[in-house]
C-alpha cells in the first residue's frame, strides 16, 4: 500500500517533491527550467506561497515551502502550478526545433497520459507532491542541506551554490534567478 502524502496544516512548513513521469529528463535545457521558475515566482507573488529553498534537477524539483494566508490551499496552488508548466513546457517542446529528443519525451508523455484518466492527453508530472510537514526547530536545517545538496550529490558541483537553480546561492548571498525568503529570520534574499 503506497502512503498518502497529504497538506494537513495550512500554516505548516512543508517539503515538497515533484518528479517527472518517467523521470525524464526534462530541465536540461535552460527554458525548460526558467518556465517553471517564472511559474514558481507567480505563486510566490499572486498566490502566497512562500519559498524558503529549492532546488531544480534534471527530472525533479525539491521545494521547502509554507504560504501567507488560508485564501488559497496548498493542493490547489500546486495543482494550478504543475497543470500550467506542464502545458507550457509541452508546447515549448513541441515547438523547439532544437529539440532532438522531441517525439521521444512527447511519446512518453501521451502514453503516461493515456493510461491516466484524470488527463486528457498529456502526462508531464507524477501525480504526488510527497509533502512532508517539516518541524520547525527540528527539521529546517536538515532539509535545507538535502535540497541544497542535491547538485553536489549529481557531481554537476562542488559547492551547493555553484549551482545555478539552487536557493543554496540565495543564502550564500550570491546572484540568482528567483528570490526567496530566508527561513531563518524571515528577510528577503
């Protein structure tokens, strides 16, 4: 019996894991990824959701998250969130004349699709968010490293902030494409 993965505390802080079908490969290119971090930033500013790290890998992202306000829920953000940059990067693929895996990754995504009936066509994202209530005082840091580590763990680096799509740069006070809130005194960073 698989276990449930559920948002059961509204004001709770969360990790989250979202993974493509098949673990495809999917965010080896640049704007496949900057689709979903523009989408992220989107929930960040228009539906609450508060990002306190991430991490984007080849085939899934890694989320430490919390939000503003009980106006909007947890599952319906993360529904809205994967519905579009499926959509979005979908259609980027098929249109992308650089992309030489196309008919591959559209097949599998149709096949994944077609054996769901909850979609109509296409399948890009696992069914599960996996969250994961984290405690407060005992689990932050903990989860922080694992997300941060990722990269490091793929040998892509040597140093969780040398990793471009990592909040790991946003706490080591260097560039990086999205903004987030720091989880230990609330600051942007």
């Amino acid at each position: 019996m698989s276990r449930k993965y559920k948002f059961r505390n509204s004001e709770g802080i969360y990790f989250i894991s979202t993974s493509i079908v098949n673990w495809v490969d999917v965010f080896t290119r640049i704007e496949y990824k900057t689709i979903l971090i523009d989408s992220l930033s989107y929930c960040q500013k228009e539906k609450g959701l508060i990002i306190y790290a991430y991490v984007i890998m080849s085939n899934h992202f890694h989320l430490l998250v919390s939000k503003e306000n009980d106006e909007i829920n947890f599952s319906d953000i993360f529904r809205d969130l994967k519905k579009y940059t499926a959509m979005q990067i979908i259609k980027n693929i098929q249109e992308n004349l650089q992309e030489s895996r196309k008919e591959w990754m559209i097949q599998l995504f149709k096949e994944a699709g077609d054996n769901n009936s909850q979609n109509k066509q296409f399948q890009f994202w696992q069914q599960n968010n996996q969250p994961t209530e984290i405690d407060r005082d005992d689990g932050i840091d903990k989860v922080l490293n694992y997300i941060h580590d990722n990269p490091v763990k793929a040998g892509w680096v040597s140093e969780p902030e040398d990793y471009l799509y990592s909040s790991a740069r946003n706490y080591t006070g260097r560039e990086n494409p999205m903004k987030i809130i720091s989880i230990f005194d609330g600051s942007i960073i």
